[in-house]
C-alpha cells in the first residue's frame, strides 16, 4: 500500500483536523455555557442544581474525550508530517 500525499495536501488534511478540534472544544463550552445560563437565572433549585451537576459532568467527560482526541489528532498530524517529508526526499 502507498501513501500518495503531497505536502499541501497534508497540510490541507491538517487544518481540517485542527478546524474539527476547534469546533469540537467551541461547542464543548457553548454546552457548559448554556448550562450556566439556564440554572443561574430563574431557574433555581433542587432540580437546577441536579441538572447543574450532571451537566457539569458531561462537560467533565467531553473534555476528557477532546483531551484524548487532541492527543491522536496531534501524533496524526506528526505522523503524516513524517511520512510526506520522507516521500519528498
């Protein structure tokens, strides 16, 4: 099996993983965001503050799983760095 990758390309496939992981962590804190807003103002509580907790949970294992993610993607991005430089020497 080849791997027919030009530089710009990879380059190319780069950005879209970093764009990706930059999404991924926006709409990580727009979730937690809207979990403030939604038990800091009228709704008050035993209730909210189940929901707060659980929510902020989610939050807690979603930034757990981009953490992860952001580790593969980055040995990803080395990886095919590596792999393009060799192809062009």
């Amino acid at each position: 099996m080849t791997l027919n990758l030009t530089p710009s390309e990879a380059e190319a496939k780069i950005t879209q993983v970093d764009e990706a992981m930059g999404n991924l962590r926006t709409l990580a804190g727009k979730i937690l965001d809207s979990t403030e807003t939604m038990t800091s103002g009228s709704w008050l509580g035993g209730r909210a503050q189940i929901f707060r907790g659980i929510m902020t949970q989610h939050a807690d294992d979603f930034n757990y799983v981009i953490g992860q993610l952001t580790q593969v993607a980055e040995k990803g991005k080395g990886d095919i760095r590596t792999l393009v430089s060799h192809d062009t020497d």
